[in-house]
C-alpha cells in the first residue's frame, strides 16, 4: 500500500488522523537530521500494527509532503 502522508512537525502531541485516503502525522520531534521522519515511522508502525522494517519513506524526506509504502506482506 502507498499511502500521502502530509507531517506536522514540532506539534504537541504525537498522532495520525486519516484524511480520505489520505494521513496527516502530528509529530513532537523537528524537521531536522531525519528526527521527524525517524518518528514517523514509528508513529505508523504502532498505527497499522507493523514491523518498523516494513514501512519506508519512499518519496519526500525533506518535504512535510510524503510518500509512504507499506509493505504488509512481509
């Protein structure tokens, strides 16, 4: 599964809210040296119950606009 992931970074609490087909991650840690990202994986593997393994970044690693893939079959 490819999933938009649109990233609010430094926000007050860590969340995912779904957006049509679309997520939006609230995330604690800044946009800098990959913090951000690094939590946004964790965020969504503890959010579809996954292996942190199983879910990369495929696009936007310096954007708040991402492109996430999920890869469930492992």
């Amino acid at each position: 599964m490819i999933f938009n992931v649109r990233v609010i970074a430094r926000s007050s609490r860590n969340r995912i809210q779904r957006e049509g087909n679309d997520l939006k991650a609230h995330l604690t840690r800044p946009a800098q040296q990959g913090m951000a990202n690094e939590q946004l994986i964790d965020l969504l593997s503890g959010y579809f119950k996954l292996k942190k393994y199983q879910i990369r970044i495929k696009s936007g690693k310096n954007s708040r606009d991402k492109l996430v893939e999920i890869d469930a079959d492992l």
